[in-house]
C-alpha cells in the first residue's frame, strides 16, 4: 500500500515523500490498528490521518476541541477538493443538517467535531447512518488527568468507541509525558499498547533564556535584529495590547491577538500577519493552535508558561521550514513570584472551593435537589462582584468542581442568535398584511429556518441581510421590534461562557473533592512550575537536552547553540558565568545578529 499513500499524496498535497515516521502511522491505522502519534508541533499530524481516511471506504471522524483548526483544516480539504465537514458550536440547525447531508449523501471523507458535542443525542441518532472508517482524537493529552490540559469532556469518547468496536482509533498529541502516554491509551481503550514517537528534537530550532530587568527593552532589541515573521507570548490580555503599541511607536509593524476580541477582529490579526503585512504578533496562548506558518523565525515569551507542555509546543511554532529559527525566554524574579503565586490561586482552599459551588447555586437561584441539565450564561465578573471572591480562584473553584463532575463550565463561545416565532400562524398570517414593511424578512425566517414555529432556531443576521439586501443593523433593529410586539422571541448573539449543572445541587457539606483531582493535581502542577522555574534558572544544562528529556526521551547530544552552550563552549567557569550574568548588556551569546542580516549584539 505504500506506493498507493504516496500517490494520494501527491495527488492531493503535490509530496513525493513522506517526512520521517508519517508513513509508518499510516499504515498502522490502515492495518486497523489503534495507534498512538507523538509528533512535535509542525511534524505533519494531519498528513497521518487524512492520507489513510482517503485510502479507506467511508468517512474519518475527527475529534477535536480547536474550532480554530477545524475550520482550517475542513477549508483546506475543500481547496484540495475532499468533501469536508465540521459540526461546531453556533451553526444553525440547517446548516447542521446540510453538513451531515454532506457526509451521509456526498460522500464525505472527514467531520470534524468537538468532544462537548460528539455524543449528544442529535449526533448520536446521525452516527447510524454514517459510514465511520476510523476515528482521528486530536490533542489527545486532554484525555489525560495528568496530562497540562485535562478536559473531562474527552473521557466520554470511549463511549463512541463502544458503540463503533471495530473502528479503529489514531491518537495525536505534540507533548505527552511517558505517563500521559500509558494513560491515553487506556482511557481509550487500545487493545494493545502502539505508539510511534518522532524526536523532539529540533536540529534547526535554538533556545536562548535572558534575565532582564527591563523586558520592553530587551524585547525591542531582539526584534531589531531580526528580519523574519515574530510571535511574542505574553500572558495577559492588556499586556497584548500594550506591547504591541509600544513596539509600534518603536517602528516595527505589529498586531495583537487574544481571546478577548471579537472572531472578526481575531481573523483580521491572524489574516495580517499570515500575510505578512505585519511581522510581528503579541499573543495569548490563545494564538496559534492550528496555525501552520512555516516561516517564523523567532518566538519570544515575556512571561513564564506554567509548564513545558506548554513552552515546547509554542516555542516550536518556529522554524516549521526547517530553516534556523529561535525561541527566546525573557524573565525576572517577579516572573518566578507570580509563577509559584499560581499554585495557590489555582488551588484555592477546600473550604473555599464549596463555597463557591453554593454561591453560583444561589446565583442561579437553584434550590437542594433540583437543576441537573440546566444550562445558564454565565458572567464571572459580575459572579464575583455580587459574592465577592476573587476572580482567579473562583474560577479556579469552578474548574475543580467541573473535574469532581458537578458542573461544567465552558470556554466563552459565540453564541448565534436564537429567535422563535410566539404568535400562531393564523394571527401571524394577519399580522403580515397589515404590516408589509416586514414581510419580507418574516417570510425569510419561514423558509429558511425549519421548526422555527416549536423551538428556537439559530439565526445568522448578516446572511439575512445580505439575502434581503439590507444591513445587519437594520436586521437588528427589526427583529427587537418584533419581539416587543410578542410576535417572536428574539436573543441577539453575545459573547459569554455557559455553566452546565450536570448533576442536582447538593447540600454544600455532601461536596466530595476527590484525592485525585485536588491534592494529586495540585502536587502535579507544583511539580510542572518547579521544572519550568529550573528551565530559566538553569546555567549548566543544554537547554535542548533539558525540554526533551521532560518527555522521556534519551541520548539526545547537546545543541551548541543556546545560551548554555555557548558559554561552555567559550571555557568559561563559574566565576565568569556570574560575571556575565550580572554585565548581562556585555553578554555576547544574546546576540541574534544570525537571525536577519544586522551584526549588532542584543
């Protein structure tokens, strides 16, 4: 079968090779054999299931949290014309029921879908009709609870994995430790244990670390000296916005993007600096998955992550073209305060955390014994104001209380507009010819939106407008006037996260905070930000050698191009490297002249 995969490569994606280890997963999952991926970030994942789901009769499913990548991902398909679907949250009930018309009645080859929705009991009823060939789990580390980014959401896919026994299952994941590895495969329920691991490490990819007392400055210099595309980390959203003015009053074209903006303004951002009208982006973690630039050259963080995970997979955002690239720490020792500060704020007091589930139980208005499946926006600031807890460990509080499986509480998602028609239609009927001025779009939402009349049907105003040849506001501003005339019921579109009670609410002292959840995940993640502090700290160990050997990986040969190796590589002793340390303005390895075509030390 080889030379077939290799055909459907070049068919689709214009490869006459696969890169190292591509071919060898292919084959597993096409054998039915459930297989384990660990690819760093870049290493061409997606190849790994999309080539052999062409090769097979039926459609792959593809489990993924990143509404970002599966948009993506499906438009790329499309381009490279595969019938590709993805079911998400804010599609209109028709347009879901096109895309799995797509997938059962043209021959669709992939549907991406995220773990939240894979087994509700509309997808569910669609599985029967849908021929699956083989389910791609994306991010699969989230299914770890020791894994950096547990979701609880992900322990159900067994459940798909029941219902389809013989379907076989290709796990992916860029960062997983030896534990999260054994544990992936169990809670997936592979047969036999199958893992195929590529080298973390990246040949092309150079580590620096830099302590600096002045970020902002130390930061402007790096970009001086660099001539490529830029990614700067950061931690909050202000300091997006900030750092970016900054380096624009400074000369150098930038953007920003966080969580925080609107999916307009967050496209512009990413449209501009995939383009390259901008070179540089300041960016939250909330940059990034899914993005595949191959030509970014340096990756700065201005802030410590909490753990490797997280530092190796958007450091590694640079030099996917294998060409020299650099990943750059900048850090102070109120860095490392805040950091360890983190343990205690995302492990807030027991006593605390049953507070805070009695609080939104009373803010809800929900009384002992009652409230399972009941769905609530959920506005955290003005929770806090009216109950006074502090942001952070409140919502620490209700992440914890969702592992323990009393609530859920979701990421903020843009909500579509929801309308619904009150009146019936014979006075409906009536109600139209006396009122012309609104035909038209009364009549649009009838033909258009099915049981419209029995429940709320998500509504997209721009494509209303567009269709009637008027603009949103004036959609807008019709559709409020209808609902205060009672002749529908009309929710505009809004930003907010939703808060799930997935069981009754219980008298507070009934809480149970498991052992596994609390304790052994807080002792987890003290560990992460202990081994992360090391990293920046540390002045004797290769950096390279230091990330790769995190996850499990040996006989790696030191880089001789970080930090740390540069100065070993000089003879330097101990006494010099504190010297240097203290004169870091002297430090001639944090000179990146290499990177662009300026000589000059930063």
């Amino acid at each position: 079968m080889s030379a077939e995969f290799i055909k459907i490569l070049k068919k689709y994606w214009g490869y006459d090779s696969f890169r190292p280890l591509q071919l060898e997963i292919i084959e597993s999952i096409y054998n039915n054999i459930d297989t384990l991926a660990l690819m760093p970030t870049g290493g061409g994942k997606s190849i790994t299931f999309q080539v052999p789901a062409l090769a097979k009769e039926g459609c792959c499913l593809v489990i993924t949290p990143l509404i970002a990548l599966m948009k993506d991902q499906v438009e790329n398909l499309r381009e490279r014309g595969i019938c590709a679907e993805a079911l998400y949250s804010g599609m209109s009930f028709k347009d879901q029921e096109q895309a799995i018309n797509n997938i059962i009645y043209g021959g669709g080859k992939f549907l991406y879908i995220s773990p939240e929705r894979l087994l509700t009991r509309n997808f569910m009823s669609y599985l029967d009709y849908i021929n699956i060939s083989m389910l791609a789990v994306d991010e699969a580390h989230c299914i770890s609870q020791w894994g950096y980014d547990f979701r609880p959401s992900y322990l159900r896919i067994i459940e798909l994995r029941e219902k389809f026994p013989k379907v076989p299952i290709l796990a992916l994941t860029a960062t997983a430790t030896p534990s999260v590895v054994k544990d992936i495969q169990k809670k997936l329920g592979f047969s036999k244990k199958n893992v195929f691991k590529k080298s973390f490490e990246r040949k092309n990819l150079i580590y620096r670390v830099r302590f600096s007392e002045n970020k902002d400055a130390d930061l402007l210099s790096l970009v001086n000296c660099c001539k490529g595309s830029m990614i700067v980390y950061v931690r909050s959203r202000r300091r997006c916005v900030e750092i970016s003015n900054y380096l624009t009053i400074k000369g150098i074209k930038s953007t920003y993007y966080h969580a925080g903006l609107s999916p307009q303004k967050r496209e512009e951002a990413q449209a501009l600096w995939m383009s390259n009208k901008v070179r540089l982006v300041v960016a939250t973690n909330a940059f990034g998955m899914g993005i595949d630039k191959p030509d970014v050259r340096l990756v700065i963080h201005l802030d410590i992550p909490d753990n490797i995970e997280s530092y190796f997979q958007e450091a590694g955002r640079a030099g996917r073209d294998e060409k020299k690239s650099f990943a750059v720490l900048i850090y102070n020792n109120t860095d490392i305060k805040n950091l360890k500060k983190r343990i205690s704020d995302n492990y807030p007091p027991k006593d605390l955390i049953r507070k805070c589930y009695e609080s939104v139980c009373n803010y809800f208005q929900l009384a002992v014994g009652t409230g399972e499946g009941q769905i609530f926006p959920f506005d955290l600031i003005d929770f806090c104001d009216k109950f006074k807890f502090n942001a952070i460990q409140a919502y620490s509080s209700l992440k914890i209380l969702q592992s323990c499986g009393y609530i859920e509480l979701t990421d903020e998602l843009n909500n579509s507009s929801k309308l619904t028609f009150t009146m019936d239609r014979d006075d409906l009927y009536r109600f139209r010819i006396q009122n012309q001025e609104v035909n038209d779009i009364i009549l649009f939402l009838l033909r258009n939106y099915t049981g419209i009349f029995t429940t709320y049907s998500r509504i997209n105003e721009k494509e209303i407008a567009r269709k009637l040849n008027i603009t949103p506001k004036e959609v807008y501003d019709i559709l409020v006037d209808l609902s205060k005339r009672k002749i529908v019921s009309y929710i505009p579109r809004k930003k907010t996260p939703y808060l799930i009670f997935t069981t009754v609410r219980h008298p507070k002292s009934y809480l149970k905070i498991k052992k596994e959840v609390y304790s052994k995940r807080k002792e987890l993640f003290k560990r992460k930000i202990d081994y992360i502090i090391s990293y920046a700290t540390s002045e004797h160990e290769c950096r390279s050698i230091f990330l790769i050997k995190y996850f499990g990986q040996k006989d790696i040969k030191k880089c001789g191009e970080c930090d740390v190796c540069r100065l070993k590589n000089k003879g330097l002793d101990e006494s010099s490297l504190l010297y240097l340390k203290l004169e870091k303005d002297k430090i001639q390895y944090n000179s990146f002249g290499e990177i662009g075509e300026k000589k000059d030390k930063c």
